[in-house]
C-alpha cells in the first residue's frame, strides 16, 4: 500500500481465520527468543562450582593453600587443614541464594515494566542491567562486591526469564506455542550444561581468570539477546493494549509475515482487539494500584478470574519447584558421592546435565501432540513413581553399610529417569502454561508474579536442603529418605494439575480466554471455539480503522 491510507478492521466469524498463517521468518522469530532461557540456566549453574574452586576460596578468605602451608599432604594437619579451606557456609548461602532475590523482584518488577515501555524494551534493559550484575562479579575480589554483583545480574535474569515467556507467548503461532516455549526451557538446560563445561575448564587455573572466566562469559548472552532483540519485531499485544493499532497492525505484519493489509492480519488483529475490549468491559483498568489489584479480582470458584488465573500461575512454579528437581541439580554431586559409587563430581553434574538436555526436546512434540494438561499429569506420576523407587532401594538395598553397588547403580538410573521425565513434562510446561493463562489486561503481571513465584519456591530449596540432607548434629540427615519427601510432594502436584490445570493447546490465547469461561480444567480438552471475540464484541459495526500511512512496503518491519 505505498502512499499509506486506512485499513478497516472487521473481524472475522470463522474460528479458523483469526491467526494469520505464518511464515519460515516468523518461526526464527520466535525461535531467537527462546535464547533468553540461556542466562537462567548459566547463572544458575556456575555459582556452585566457582564456590569449590581453590583460588577463588584462596582470595575470598585470604588463607594461603593447603599443599603449600603443609606439603606433606598425607599428614593429619594437612587433612584438618584441608576440611577448613572453604568460603563460610553462610557466604556460600549468601552468594548463591541472593541472585534468586534479585530475581524475585526483577521479575515482579519487570511485569509493570513491559506494560508500560513494551514486552522487547524490557528484555533488552534486562540485559544491561545483566551486563552491570556481570562487571561487578567479574571485578569483586570481596564478598560484599560479589554479593551486589549477584542481587543486579539477578534482577536483569528476573526481567528476561518473566518477559521472555510473555514475548514469545505473545507471538509464537497457536500451534506450536507450546513447542516454541518449550524451546526456552531446552536452552534453560543447555544454559546449566555449558555453566558447568566452562567452569570445569578453569577451575585448576591459579590465577582470577578460574572464576573470571565463568562470569564473564555471560556478557556474550547479554549481548547476542540484547542486540537480537533490538532488531526483532515488538510484540503486537502490547500495542493493542496500549491503543496505538498502526504500530499493532505492523508488528503483527512482521511477526506472521503477511503483507500489513492482508485480511489474515486484519482478522487477527481485530480478534486481539476484541478480545481486549472485552476484558476491559469486565475489569476495566484503573489507577496503577488498581491495576496490580486486578490481578486478584473476582471469585476463587470461577476458573476464569482473574484471581485463579494469578493463583494457578503461581501455584504451577511452585509445584515445579517442588518437584524436587534443583535439589539433584544443586545438590547432586553430593548425594552421589555419599552413595558412593561415582567420586568425580564433574561427571556427576555431566551426567545429570546431559540427561537434561537430551529429553527435553521430545517435549517439543509431546506438548502439542498430548498437550500441557496430560504431560503435567504424566510427568507428575512419572516422578512419583521414580522418585518413590529411589527411596524404597535407598532404604533397603542400597543402604550405605550393605555397599551394594547394583543397587547404588539402580538408584542413580531411578533419578536420572527422573530428570528426564521432568525435563519432557513438568519443566516446559510450567512456562507454557503460565505464558498462556492470562488475559492480556493482567497477563504481563501474572507472568512476572508466577515467574518470581519460581525463583521464591527455588530460593528456599536451595537455603533449606541443605540442612534436610545434612549430617550434622542438628541437621535431619534425611538421606535418600528425601526422595519420598520430593515424591509425596509430586502427588500433590497430581492433584493440583487434575482440579486446577486447564488444556490449552492449539488454542490462541483469546481463545483460552473463553475456554476459561466456558470450561473446568476437567473438561478443558474438548472444549472447542465455536465463536470469534470480533463477532460478540460486533466489531464489524464499530468500524474500526487502522491508519497505515508509514507504510510503503507489502511486509514491513515494525
Ligand atoms: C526450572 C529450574 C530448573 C531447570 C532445570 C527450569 O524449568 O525452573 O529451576 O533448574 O528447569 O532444567
């Protein structure tokens, strides 16, 4: 359309019409964004090794090391001495816990912030506020620089891991949204493989650069996402609810790859709309707070309020915690060990890194082909029944004092099993889930609530598992008992998918919408669309139209 002009946004009646098809272009897109999942996996995964490495301890505690002071190193002082070379256990705690506060309250944070500057703006302040997070690790030779250096590159991860679900929910085609997301959490894993690769190649280093490196790397993330997205499209609901439909109709152009004319994006476009205007008519928005109050409006027994909506989002990250499955990442090496069989730790975390990596692909077709309702409701009794093995041979068999290395061996496939299951079900699909739940009136700060829910649930595994597993005087030396804790807790993430979850494959989000309304989470799966918003909302009489006058070109970029 050179010269410009309006275009007149009707809408369609046919349930099949309202997403435009797409293009190879606009999978990339939304492929690219899926990167983001890298800087939670790396951030997460460095931290424990550069805890263990001797030079960091050296610098960080300024005691000299213990070949050096004791160079006979079969001597007793030596091994007392070596017991001791260690950063404080409550340094430790510090450091790694305080990045999920950053995070926390990046992610709330960083909800508001998409709503007013726009979902793509605020993945790329998330990375310069990640690059400072970075700059200040990377210099700190104190605990305190680290400390402040943790809790800033925490809440840039806190603005990407929230925003990044948003965007790509957002502009991921309805049939593969689900896939798509579940890209994020593929490179969420392969995030914790590479943390742990690079850490094991500098960890003999003498020098700054053992933990220099590790940290440092990360800028790469920050940059490539960062400037990614600087050329990527805007997210076409976030223009939608702010009202500027031009600058919509555009980025929708460029997210499907059809021409801004095209009827494809007009009824897509008008379908958006209407489904705003409607959600507005119910809870209209008001003042800022009321805004974050309308996040827990309406009636806990209607599955559509928004109250349940906030609540299942948030719920969903918490069961995903409690799966249990950061205690085997952040906890593993140790718990092997005392099982005895593997000493190298490196290969300990290896092996369950791997393990990760490699299933977490089948969940690309799993999700779109059995859905999120039924991999949720496998993965958790999946889980229950690895996890219940585990501590049924821990307690017989594999007991420490019987030294039965068949049983150990059984008891580590058991929870490698278990990872897997994990990684095909209850990892991505908590992300897709919560990216798909909300309406676009309160959706960015629902994500941003479920997702600081996930690093709250996160943050307190890591600060109380310890004490669970640990064999001190106080402590409850649970041992493999654990994994019945972890698996009871699985049962109540069954119960909770069966009641709460609905099925929202192949739906567009506003159509989950009125599936929401129209459906239980029991009955989810057969509800099909049998209208369009842009029909009920008459849109057609309200004749709305999208001026286009920058556009000089059949398919532009917004
Ligand atoms: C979880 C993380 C976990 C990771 C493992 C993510 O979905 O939120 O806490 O470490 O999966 O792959």
């Amino acid at each position: 359309m050179p010269g410009g002009g309006v275009v007149a946004v009707h809408g369609t009646t046919d349930v099949n019409r309202i997403e435009a098809p797409v293009t190879v272009k606009a999978y990339l897109i939304v492929a690219f964004a899926a990167f983001g999942g890298i800087f939670f996996g790396y951030d997460t995964g460095w931290m424990g090794g550069v805890l263990g490495m001797k030079y960091f301890i050296k610098q960080y505690t300024h005691k000299e090391y213990p070949e050096v002071l004791y160079p006979d190193t079969s001597s007793a002082q030596y091994t007392a001495y070596k017991k001791d070379f260690k950063i404080p256990a409550w340094e430790q705690s510090l450091t790694t816990s305080i990045l999920s506060a950053g995070t926390f309250f990046g992610a709330i944070i960083a909800g508001d912030v998409a709503d007013m500057i726009g979902r793509r703006i605020t993945i790329i302040t998330g990375c310069f506020i990640f690059a400072i997070g970075c700059i200040l690790e990377t210099a700190s030779t104190s605990v305190g620089v680290m400390a402040a250096g943790r809790i800033i590159a925490g809440a840039g991860v806190g603005f990407i891991s929230a925003i990044v679900i948003l965007y790509m929910s957002e502009i991921a085609p309805k049939k593969v949204r689900g896939a798509v997301v579940a890209g994020y959490q593929f490179c969420i894993t392969i995030g914790i493989l590479l943390a742990n690769c690079v850490v094991y190649a500098t960890q003999n280093r003498l020098d700054t650069g053992s933990y220099r490196i590790p940290i440092a790397v990360q800028f790469l993330w920050a940059l490539i996402l960062g400037t990614g997205l600087a050329i990527l499209p805007e997210s076409p609901r976030f223009f939608v609810k702010k009202g500027k439909l031009d600058l919509a109709a555009k980025a929708l152009s460029s997210v499907r790859g059809q021409p801004v004319d095209s009827e494809y994006i007009q009824d897509e476009l008008a379908e958006i709309i209407a489904n705003h205007e409607y959600e507005m008519s119910i809870v209209p928005q008001t003042t800022y707070l009321g805004g974050w109050a309308n996040c827990f409006k309406g009636s806990l027994s209607d599955g559509s309020s928004n109250i349940r909506r906030t609540l299942l989002g948030i719920g969903m990250q918490m069961m995903q915690q409690l799966t249990g499955i950061n205690f085997i990442f952040y906890f593993g090496t140790v718990f092997f060990q005392q099982l005895g069989t593997i000493s190298n730790p490196f290969l300990i975390s290896l092996i369950t890194t791997l393990v990760n990596v490699c299933s977490t692909p089948v969940s690309f077709y799993i999700v779109e082909k059995l859905g999120r309702r039924t991999i949720l409701l496998y993965g958790s009794m999946g889980m229950i029944t690895m996890q219940f093995i585990v501590g049924i041979i821990g307690d017989t068999a594999g007991k420490a004092d019987k030294h039965n290395h068949s049983a150990v061996s059984a008891m580590i496939a058991f929870i490698c099993l278990n990872i897997s299951v994990f990684a095909m079900t209850w990892g991505p699909a908590a992300w897709i889930v919560i990216g798909e739940i909300f309406p676009l009136t309160i959706r960015s700060r629902g994500v941003g609530l479920s997702t600081s829910s996930n690093w709250f649930w996160n943050c307190i595994i890591a600060v109380i598992t310890p004490y669970l597993v640990g064999t001190d005087k106080h402590d409850a030396n649970l041992g493999s008992n654990i994994f019945f804790m972890w698996g009871g807790l699985c049962c109540v993430s069954l119960v909770f998918v069966y009641f709460l979850v609905p099925e929202t494959k192949g739906l567009s989000l506003e159509q989950v919408d009125k599936m929401l309304e129209e459906s239980s989470p029991r009955t989810s799966a057969k509800w099909k669309p049998h209208s369009t918003f842009a029909q009920e909302m008459h849109l057609a009489e309200k004749q709305i139209e999208i001026p286009v006058e920058h556009v000089s070109d059949k398919t532009v970029e917004a």
